[in-house]
C-alpha cells in the first residue's frame, strides 16, 4: 500500500484522543493532551516518515503497540487505541488470589 498526500496529518491536528505535531516535513510527536505539557507522561512518540513511506514510530511510554511500523496515521492511531484499551487500569487494587492472601 502507498501513501498518499491526503494521508499526511493536518499540522497541530487532534486525532481522537491524541494530539499529532508537526516536527519537519516528514517527523512528528504524538502527546496525550489530557496530561499538562510539563508531565513527562505527555509525550507518547516521535514518528517518522522514511523514503519509502513507511512510518518508523518510536514508543516514549507505555502501554504502546508492538509494532513500530505503520503504513498510515489511520494504522497507526488505531493501534495505539487498541493498546490502551487493552492495558490494564493500574490505579485500581489487583485482584486477590484466593490461595495466596497478602502479606
């Protein structure tokens, strides 16, 4: 699959619960806009197109895909939601086992 000009993310665009921004022509950021700008918890990734436009996505913090190549924002954005849905909410107690009560 190619990408394609339309495929290339408006600058400083809001994709669902991510925030996508500019770095160069082919480098972005990924940042968790519900988090203030000076929590270090706020940026998720840095993005980059190579030359044959895949885009090479470096994790910053977890829960994250396993994947770090995607070949469109759509894919990619779309895996990053998946990961979050799926990863356990760790401000909640864990649940007991019943054979191994706690210390």
């Amino acid at each position: 699959m190619s990408v394609t000009i339309s495929d290339v993310p408006i600058p400083a665009s809001s994709h669902g619960d991510w925030e996508l921004t500019p770095l160069g022509r082919d480098s972005w950021r990924i940042c968790d806009p519900a988090r203030r700008r000076a929590d270090a918890d706020c940026l998720i990734a840095y993005v980059d197109r190579s030359p044959t436009g895949v885009l090479d996505v470096l994790w910053l913090r977890t829960p994250c895909p396993r994947t770090t190549r995607f070949r469109g924002f759509r894919q990619l954005f779309e895996a990053l939601d998946l990961a979050v849905a799926n990863a356990s909410d760790r401000s909640k107690k864990p649940s007991p086992i019943p054979r191994r009560p706690p210390l």
